[in-house]
C-alpha cells in the first residue's frame, strides 16, 4: 500500500498546452504532466528561475489524472483569438516580430480528479506538497493566468495499492484514468509532455497507461 494525494481540477475554463509556438495554442484534452508540475511548483512557491528545485519536483511525484464523468454536461474546446506584440521568431533567438495573430484553445466544464504519488527517495515529500496546495505560495490557475479554479484543489489524503484504485476511492466513480504506471498488458500511448527544465519549453516524451471502461480493473 502507498500514500496518495487527491487533488481535484475544477474550473470554467483550463488549459493544458500541447506542442505549439506562440501562434497556435492547442490544449489537451486532460492535464499535462508539464502543467501538474507547474501548478504544484506554483504552490511551492517555486521560481521559474529555480531550476534545481523544478527539477526535485519533477523527479519526485508520479501522476495519474482521471477526466471526471459528468452526466449533466459534456466537455467543450472553445478558441479564443487575439493579437501579441513582441511574439519570438524561434526558440534559438531574442529577435521578435511585431505583431502576430494567435489562437488558443481552453477545455470547458472539465472536472479532473489527479492522484499524486512520491517515488523512493523523493526529495519533495507528500507532506510538503500537501501542506503547499492547502496554502499556495503563488495563485495556481488551470494551465493559463485566465482559468481560476472555483474549488479548493485538496481532496483528500489515502491509501491505496495503486494510482487507479485510489482515484476509485474518489467520487465521481467513472471516467477515463491516464496513468504514469500501468501494467504490462493496459493500453497505452506516448506523448511528449515531461518538461526538460534546463532546456526551456523543450520536453521529451512518456508513456500513458490509460484505464477506462472495460480496462478499469474491478
């Protein structure tokens, strides 16, 4: 059995940004690894500067996200258009455009339910990511400054044998789970969402265990 933390991921509107540069702002469809970390680094307390303590955080805590089952309404993706200034030519360069044209994507009337796990050795406990969400250092939003959350983001603290059977602790009791781990037989996909935080914006890529339906062991 090991320890988990429950936290839940409600709002308006989120946004969990997969591959893009400045024009294009796609969001997931469930919360990124990048943008967990993100949120709980915000909670830390955590500098985008502090590369040693992001780097702590990152190789400290498993994740699995379950996209909460919602009978009474069904997930959106809405675009917003706007103009920048000063949008980056590419990433190697400080030369800037003018002006450019952007899109970005936001989820609408998304509930998510994360349980978080320390790996062995963790430098950056449970308790301490536990203590932080309960009191956030910095504001955490849902991947953009412009999707606050509209309830706490603690849950709950359990015990459980796994990340799934622990989010089937958690009400609502349905619902695709995206997983760090799974077993050898669940199916998977690969995406590209653990940051490299000493190469900014640049991630490579994991394995998602995904558990829903008939895969949702009993």
């Amino acid at each position: 059995m090991r320890d988990f933390l429950i936290l839940k991921f409600q709002g308006p509107m989120q946004a969990w940004g997969e591959h893009t540069f400045e024009g294009l702002r796609p969001s997931g469809n469930f919360p990124t690894r990048s943008g967990i970390l993100g949120l709980l680094g915000a909670c830390l307390g955590i500098r985008r500067t502090e590369l040693g303590r992001l780097q702590r955080l990152a190789d400290s805590v498993g994740i699995a996200v379950r996209q909460d089952e919602r009978k009474d309404r069904r997930i959106m993706k809405i675009t917003d258009y706007h103009t920048i200034k000063d949008a980056r030519v590419e990433y190697s360069g400080l030369k800037s455009h003018e002006t450019i044209q952007t899109w970005r994507e936001y989820l609408l009337d998304a509930h998510f339910t994360a349980a978080i796990w320390n790996h062995e050795g963790a430098d950056v406990t449970l308790e301490t990511i536990e203590g932080a969400v309960k009191k956030p250092f910095f504001t955490p939003y849902l991947g953009r400054r412009s999707c606050p959350l509209t309830r706490p983001l603690f849950e709950k603290r359990l015990t459980a044998d796994g990340p799934v059977n622990a989010l089937l602790q958690i009400g609502p009791h349905g619902g695709t789970i995206y997983s760090d781990e799974g077993e050898e037989n669940t199916p998977r996909f690969r995406v590209r969402d653990v940051p490299l935080v000493r190469q900014p914006r640049q991630f490579t890529g994991r394995n998602i265990f995904v558990y829903g339906g008939d895969h949702v062991p009993e």
